[in-house]
C-alpha cells in the first residue's frame, strides 16, 4: 500500500505570549532558535529527509521551518494559511489531494498547538479526543494512506518532546 509519511512539528519556543501588538509577529527566542536546531540536526542525522516542508504563515512558524530547511532537512518550503492557528484539517487535505507527490512522499508541518495534535488525533482515530500533546520543537509522526481519506485511517509511529530527541 502507498503511504505518504507526515512529520508534524510544532514551531520551537517564542517570545512571551501578549508581549507583541500582533501575536502572528512573535519570533523564536535565540534559545528557541538554539534548541530548534538542535531538533532538527538530530531528525537529519536520523536519515531523515522532508520532501516538502509547510509551514504556517506566523513569524516563529515560518522561522522554525526556515531552520529545518538550513539544517538539510528539505529544500522545498510553502507557506499554507491552513496551519495557522485556527485552520482547518480540510483545507490542508484539499491541498494535499491536489499536490503532485512522489511515490514515497514525506511532508513536515511546521505549525501551532493545540491544531497540530487535533489534526493528528482527527487522522489517526477520526476525531479528536484532546490525549496528545505536542510540546515546542516536537514531532509527531503519521503514516497516512496514499489513496482514500486519511480521516480515521492513519497510523501514529512517532510521538516525542524535543528532550528525547536530544539525549544522547
């Protein structure tokens, strides 16, 4: 059967909620940027490799994908509107059965909490049941049928805070 691997990962640590007139400006702290880094070495350095990258249009989203594309993770990086907090699984779905994908295809999400576990919850069980937690610079990781709907039908293999990735 035809899967298509599907990183989701949360933008890395930002600046203080409230402290920026526009919430969709706040960037990564430095020590975001550091341990985000770090995280996405370690996936390199696990073998592997995102064909597309995506990402929310919000600065620290956006920034935390950048780091994943410069660390050698992908080349290919789009800003999709449907991971911006409040977006809908159905459009990013909508997008995906229009992308021409390879065989293999292997996506990274780069988005917000608590969508990103909805999401994940949604494909993996149907509907979302508010049991997974993605904390900053975390991943989690989904194997989704490449044909029919993934509602329901996709399987969880990865779940990790950004702490396990980096212990030796």
């Amino acid at each position: 059967m035809m899967t298509i691997e599907l990183y989701l990962i949360r933008h890395g640590l930002a600046g203080e909620h409230g402290s920026y007139a526009n919430d969709d400006e706040r960037p990564l702290t430095e020590e975001g940027k550091k341990k985000t880094r770090l995280v996405a070495k370690r996936l390199r350095d696990l073998g592997l490799h995102f064909d597309s990258i995506l990402t929310s249009p919000l600065v620290r989203a956006r920034q935390t994908a950048e780091i994943l594309q410069e660390v050698g993770l992908g080349q290919s990086l789009a800003t999709i509107a449907a991971l911006a907090p409040g977006g809908e699984l159905s459009e990013w779905l909508a997008w995906l059965a229009s992308a021409p994908l390879s065989d293999q295809p292997c996506l990274a999400l780069v988005g917000h909490e608590p969508g990103l576990s909805t999401w994940a919850e949604t494909l993996v069980w149907g509907s979302a049941k508010g049991c997974l937690v993605l904390k900053k610079a975390g991943a989690i990781g989904l194997t989704l049928p490449k044909t029919g709907s993934p509602i329901g039908n996709s399987a969880l293999f990865w779940l990790t805070p950004p702490r396990l990735v980096l212990e030796p």
